[in-house]
C-alpha cells in the first residue's frame, strides 16, 4: 500500500523541475504552444498555480510512498467550495505498471472528502491513453472533449 505524504520544500524542488518540462512536452506534443513557448508558458502557469510553492493556499502537493521508496507525486487544488481539482499525477517510469497510480487516486480521493469535496475534476491530453483508461476504471466520466484540426 502507497501513503501520500505532504511534499518538503526539497521534493518541491524536484517536482517542479520535472512537472514543467513534462507540461511542456504534453502542450507541444497536444499542438497547444509550439516549442520555442513551451517552457515559458509552461513556467508561467506553475508560477500562477502554486506562488507559495508547496505552501499555496487551496494546494494539495503529496509525494507518492510505497514503504521507504518515493515513487511519484500527486497534486489536488479547491477550484471550487465542494470541487478539487488534479492538475498532477506523476508515478517513477521505473515504478509504473505496479498499481501505484491507481492506489494513489483512491487515496487523493480521501483526501478531497476531508477537505470537503464532493467532486474531483482532473484534464487529461488527448494522446494520454494510458492515464484516461486509469481515471476511466476509476469512474471518472468525460465531461467536455476540445477537438482540433490542422488546417
């Protein structure tokens, strides 16, 4: 079983390194900011989110343990009175296929009742397969869909 944990300002560190350039590569690649923007978007729009860093207000950010061995994150913001929202999820691809980024959902879902929600939202990218059949096993139901073509 995973626990999640609150992350340290030094695991903050490592997730915000690694988070804004995956956001970036996920933009790009979803045809959303070309690559010369990418990381400076990307930049931007964690700096809005979390100008507290780990200590922003309505901010969730946990490291994701199995035992004594940190296999990934999770991040869940109160977007609303009763919804919080996922804009993270991350597991080690060393430790991915083990059932932890499914065991880390179960418990983020415990953590938004505690703080009072009834509804948890998260986006998924279009090309991300693998993460839309996990939240889809887990009943999260597709509520809007952006569709794009290159003209």
């Amino acid at each position: 079983m995973i626990r999640l944990v609150p992350m340290t300002s030094e695991e903050f560190e490592q997730f915000l390194e690694r988070s804004v350039k995956n956001y970036a590569e996920q933009k790009t690649e979803a045809g959303n900011w070309t690559e010369e923007e990418a990381l400076e978007n990307s930049k931007s729009d964690f700096q809005r989110l979390l100008p507290e860093r780990e200590n922003s207000i309505d901010n969730r950010l946990f490291t994701i343990w199995k035992d004594e061995k940190s296999v990934g994150s999770i991040w869940i913001a109160k977007i609303a009175e009763d919804t919080g929202y996922i804009y993270d999820i991350y597991i080690d691809p060393d430790q991915q296929g083990k059932g932890y980024g499914k065991q880390a959902m179960l418990e983020i879902e415990k953590v938004a009742k505690d703080l009072g929600f009834s509804k948890i939202d998260l986006h998924v990218f279009g090309h991300n397969r693998k993460a839309r059949n996990l939240y889809e096993m887990l009943d999260y139901e597709v509520t809007n869909v952006i569709m794009s073509k290159k003209i």
